[in-house]
C-alpha cells in the first residue's frame, strides 16, 4: 500500500537522504515501492525480478541522490531509473 506523501514531506526525506539519514529512505520506500515493482514488473514481465530490480534500485539511491536536481520532481526521476535498470 502506497502511503500519502507530501511535497514537503518528500523534499524533507530526499534532503536527509542526500545528509546520509537513512530514515529519509524509509519514506520513499514506503511511498513508492508497490508502483515501482508494478511499472518493473511492466518491463521484466516476472514478478520476481521486478521486486529485485526495484530493491536494486532503491540500493543504488543510496548513492546517486546527490545527483537528484531537488528543484525537479523526484517521482520522474526515480520511475526513470527502475524502467532504465
């Protein structure tokens, strides 16, 4: 289940990531894993391999967020690195 995520609350948990705090992961992967393993799930065709691609991507945040423009929107950035994976 995809929990409600604000702006603010959003840009609040990239900013902590982007500081190493890794509760910040914690409201992305909470916000946007079930869309992500379903948009990998959409390229792979297995299931199973869509929750590794999207945990293999959520691994690889850890440490590409410092690339993340924060003046864009966060959700075409990271739905762009699950389909790229």
């Amino acid at each position: 289940m995809e929990h409600l995520l604000n702006q603010s609350t959003e840009k609040t948990a990239i900013a902590r990531l982007k500081c190493g705090d890794l509760d910040g992961m914690e409201v992305l992967v909470n916000h946007y894993y079930t869309r992500a393993v379903r948009t990998a799930y959409l390229v792979t065709g297995d299931p199973h391999l869509a929750e590794d691609v999207v945990q293999d991507v959520f691994l690889r945040l850890v440490d590409t967020i410092h690339h993340f423009d924060s003046r864009r929107r966060f959700a075409p950035w990271f739905y762009r690195s699950v389909v790229n994976h």
